[in-house]
C-alpha cells in the first residue's frame, strides 16, 4: 500500500484497538471498587496508573518511531499489549489491588501508539495537508468512547474474563494486518537513521516544544481524564449505574472524537492559533457550568457533549502546529514529546478529582474550576505561540536527506 489513505486508515485502526487496551481499566473502575472495597483515591491512581504509563513512553516510542519506521513500532508495540490485556482479565479476578496496578502500569505502554502515527501519517501528506492527516489519525482516540461503551457491556454480557480475551484477539489481529499491509511513505527511502539525543536536545531546545506541551497536556488531558473518571463522576453525582455511565461517556469521548479532525482541517484552513483559542476558550466556561451541577440531563449531558466538542477541536488544533513547528527530522520525537504532555496531563486530573471531593456536599467543584483556570492560562499562552514556527509549512520542504529547504 504504497498511497496514503490506506495506510492512513489502518493506522487510524490501530489507535483505535489502542486507545481501546489502553483505557480499559477506566469504564471498570465500579466494577474494582465494589470488588475490592476500594477508596475513592485508590480508584483514582487505578485509573490514573495506565495514563502516566503511556504518556511517558510516547517520548522514547517517537524517537524510535523517527529511527526505525512506523510499520515496525505499530506491530511491536499491539503485539505487547494484547497479552497485557488477557494479563489484566486474569489479575482482575484475584481482587487484589497491587498486583492489578502493577498490570495497569505495564497496560500503560498501549498509549504510546499516538506518538507512532503522528510521524507516520505525517510522512504520507503534503504540508497544507498534514493537519488533515494528523486529525484524522487523532480520530483513533475513539477507541476511548468504544472502551467506554463496550466494556462494560461486554462483561455484563460474555464476562469479565472473556471481555478482556476479546479485546486481547483483536488487538492482535490489528497487529499482524500492520505487520502485512502497512508500507512507509516513500518520503523515507534513503533517510539514514540518526542518533536519538541529538533529535532530543534538538527537540528540547525549541520553545515552542514547551509551549506545545502545555497546551496539548491542558486539551488533551482534559480529554483522558473525563474519558476515564466521567464514570466514576457520573455514579458520583448523579448515581448512575456503571452501564449507563459507561454509554454517557462514550457519547463524550465520541464527540469529541468527531471534532478531531474538524480541529485539524480548521487549522489547514484558518490557522492552529484560531482553532486552539476557540477551544480553551469554550471549555473553560463549560468548565464553570459542569462545576455547579445541574440538576437535570437535559441541561448538563449537552454540556458535556459540547465541552468535548470543544476539546476535540483544540486536540486537532494544537498538533495542526506540530507539522509547522518541528524540524522535519525530529517530527517523531516532537510529537512524542507533545504527546507525552498530553497523556500527563490525563494522569493528574482524576488524582485531583479523587482528592478533592467533597463528600459532604456531593460535589466535585474545586476540581472543576481548576480545569477552567488551566484552560483560561492556556488560553493566553496561545498568543504567544509562533503561528508556523522555525519551520513554517507553507515555506519547510524536507529534501530527500530530510534537511529543509525553501520551496518557491
């Protein structure tokens, strides 16, 4: 499959299986609890354990992705976590809560696999194209919103055990099909592999990595951490059960994937800055709304359906900067990088949620408006970031050795 789309939609797959792997241990969360009469703070670092996992290797798995391909990193990296997955369904029925977040912690590497696309379907596109490509690989995070909804109605329905020997199938299958079918873009051939600490310190040494980083780890984590603790938030405050919390969240996580790639395109067409303003903007005073607790679904369910909307946009956004603002080379490593922030900032959140519950009031409220303040300071920060960076896409052309060069 020497064109892009296929490889693009096969990658986009392979987010998808996983995003599903990686974010397992969420939906269950009720299930865990009850069956080990967990607190709620040893709920919260359970869900949270897989999310800093993932988010730290996405730095070493996008420097190898640059080194050696997406092709390899996407078969090795599915083929590790489908007998994670089975691993997990099997310290789960030993109600014991180390041994099981010390499988979370290794389940955690399944979220790596964003960090192997951005490379790998930003090589297949042409700059003016590299936030559709971007955005619609971003829009494997629906694997998210399928673990949401699946999961516990696969364990409700075929078992606990037998969920997590599904999930482990597929996950392998997708991983052979990369092994068979996936082909690097050509814009490869010839690219002598280089050293991983330069590209890191070349990486390091630009600003606008860091302020990447905090944007994408306010946007994106805001993201991983409602797709993972909505449930628990939702049995919380509004005692649903862990079916119907499951399908709510999945509608969010679905929504906010959609706006993804709608993010990606806009920042095509109209600019990364505008795109990323408009998405901080709107889920800092959603933030404020879902912070007083509405008493009915018809108010705050659209809330959160447009919050997620609004964070899928700045998703999609925020990396339409990362094919203007890395050095072509390193695009890998940049993106591992910003990915990284993203995936940590989905780790604290359900922490500081966990912490900061009132009990007494039933109420969530400091959490919430700490996300809002988050967002208002990202918010600002997106005025200073460079609009196309060093390395602008419109004038950045990699030459065959994957140095730039001004196009005319």
């Amino acid at each position: 499959m020497r064109t892009p789309a296929p490889n693009l939609w096969l990658a986009t797959l392979a987010s998808t299986v996983g995003f599903w792997a990686w974010t397992m241990i969420g939906p269950l969360s009720a299930h865990y609890t009850e069956q080990m009469g967990l607190a709620p703070t040893q709920t919260a670092v359970l869900v949270a354990m897989p999310i800093l996992v993932g988010s730290i290797a996405r730095v070493p798995v996008g420097v190898l992705t640059d080194r050696y391909g997406g092709r390899l990193l996407f078969t090795v990296l599915l083929g590790a976590t489908a007998p994670l997955v089975l691993v997990t369904g099997l310290v789960g029925l030993l109600d014991a809560y180390v041994p099981l977040l010390i499988v979370a912690f290794f389940l955690g590497i399944a979220g790596a696999v964003f960090s192997i696309g951005i490379p790998f379907v930003s090589a297949w596109y042409p700059p003016h194209r590299k936030g559709f490509a971007t955005g619609i690989f971003g829009a494997g995070m629906v694997g998210t919103a399928v673990s949401a909804f699946a999961t516990p109605q696969l364990v409700a329905g075929i078992g606990y055990l037998t969920t997590h020997l599904l999930v482990a199938v597929v996950v392998a299958v997708v991983a052979v099909a990369c092994a068979l079918f996936l082909r690097e873009s050509p814009s490869r051939d010839g690219i002598t592999p280089t050293p991983a600490l330069p590209k890191l310190r070349r990486a390091f040494s630009q600003r606008v990595t860091w302020q990447l980083c905090f944007l994408y780890g306010v946007v994106f984590g805001a993201f991983v951490a409602f797709s993972n603790y909505l449930p628990t938030y939702l049995g919380n405050i509004y005692d649903y059960a862990a079916t119907d919390a499951g399908l709510r969240t999945a509608g969010f996580a679905a929504a906010a994937v959609i706006a993804r790639p709608v993010g990606g395109v806009l920042a095509d067409r109209v600019g990364p800055r505008t795109v990323t303003l408009t998405s901080f903007a709107g889920a800092a005073v959603l933030a404020v709304i879902v912070a007083v607790q509405p008493g009915q679904e018809r108010v705050y369910g659209p809330v959160f359906l447009i919050m997620a909307l609004f964070l899928g946009l700045g998703t999609g956004g925020v990396f339409g900067w990362v094919g203007r603002a890395a050095d072509p080379r390193d695009v890998g490593t940049t993106g591992g990088i910003i990915a990284a922030a993203g995936g940590l900032g989905g780790y604290f959140p359900p922490l500081v949620m966990g912490a900061t519950y009132n009990a007494e009031h039933n109420s969530y409220f400091v959490g919430l408006m700490l996300l809002a303040g988050f967002a208002m300071v990202a918010l600002l920060l997106t005025f200073t970031v460079r609009n196309g960076g060093r390395w602008d896409e419109r004038a950045a052309v990699p030459d065959p050795a994957g140095t730039p060069r001004t196009s005319t």
